[in-house]
C-alpha cells in the first residue's frame, strides 16, 4: 500500500511554509525545463509564481537568489507577452 500523501492547501500556507512551496515549485519547474517538457514547466511556474506574488518582500529575499532570477528570465523571454501561445495537441 503506498503511503499517504499530506494534502495541503497552498492558498492557507504563510510565512515560512510558503517559502518552502514556492522554492519547491520552483525547482520542479526548473527540472520539467531542463526535460523540455515544457507544458508542465509553464504550468509548475504560473503556480509558483502565483504564490510568490503573496509573499511579502522579506519572504521573497528568503527565496534563493538563482530561483528569483530564474524565474524571471524564464517569465520575460519564453513566457512573456511578447512570445507565440503554446499550440494545442492534437
């Protein structure tokens, strides 16, 4: 029998917890990328860039300077406003 996962809310998480989650996300972003899977890395990315936008400026000095700047070298170029919509499957 596999093991329980514990389900948490990532709305109800604050301070340090929500620190930890958006590093998380952050580095499973960065591996989706580096797979070149790149519908799961856009997908990990607006939701940790959604709960990076709740932190306050002290929280996001908490989060590693090469995530902070990885995020937003992969928000500007590849998924800015500027770039081609991702095409859908067939």
């Amino acid at each position: 029998m596999p093991a329980k996962k514990n389900k948490i809310d990532p709305a109800t998480l604050t301070g340090t917890a929500l620190v930890k989650e958006v590093c998380r996300r952050l580095r499973l972003a960065r591996s989706r990328w580096k797979d070149h899977n790149n519908r799961a890395c856009r997908a990990e990315r607006e939701k940790a860039l959604a709960l990076y936008e709740k932190l306050d400026k002290a929280g996001r000095e908490k989060v590693p300077q090469e995530l902070r700047v990885w995020l937003r070298y992969r928000s500007e170029k590849y998924f800015g406003d500027g770039r081609t919509a991702p095409q859908r499957r067939r």
